[in-house]
C-alpha cells in the first residue's frame, strides 16, 4: 500500500506505529515513525531535486526552496505569502 503524505497528520508510536490522516482515518502500519519521517523527507527532497534540476537560475532555486521550509514556529512555509504582503 501507497500512503499520500500530504495525508499525513499524526505518526504515533504505541507500540505500533499509527498513522492519522487529515480526514481521521487511521493505520497501523509496519514502518516506525523514525521511518515513515526517513521515507518522506526521502520523497519530498526527489521532488525537490527534480524541480531544481528545471530551474534556469539560482533566484528561482531560492524562491522555490523558501517555500518548502516550514517556520518551525507556525508551521507555515516561510515563504509563503502573508495576509499584510503585497505581491
């Protein structure tokens, strides 16, 4: 079975891992969550690395990984355009 990880709202450990996706189905699943994080840091970096490998210049490398970092503070990406920014 294939999981989409933008599904992904909880990993929990306990002992076995459960994953709650974002509409409150849950799985219990084989991986450990140390796991499931590897796998889709693994996923999201390919992804990543194909769009850059697209991308004429650096500003636009830049751009574009500004957007896939989340603040750790609000959970959003720290480059994505705010309510009080003009674009």
């Amino acid at each position: 079975m294939t999981i989409n990880s933008d599904l992904i709202k909880i990993a929990e450990a306990s002992p076995d891992t459960m994953l709650t996706l974002i509409h409150g189905e849950k799985l219990i699943v084989r991986e450990s969550c140390a796991e499931i994080v590897e796998k889709v840091l693994a996923y999201r970096a390919r992804l990543l690395a194909a769009v850059a490998s697209r991308e004429k210049s650096a500003h636009d490398l830049h751009r574009i990984v500004a957007m896939t970092s989340l603040n750790p503070e609000t959970g959003v990406p720290s480059g994505a355009p705010q309510d009080n920014k003009k674009f």
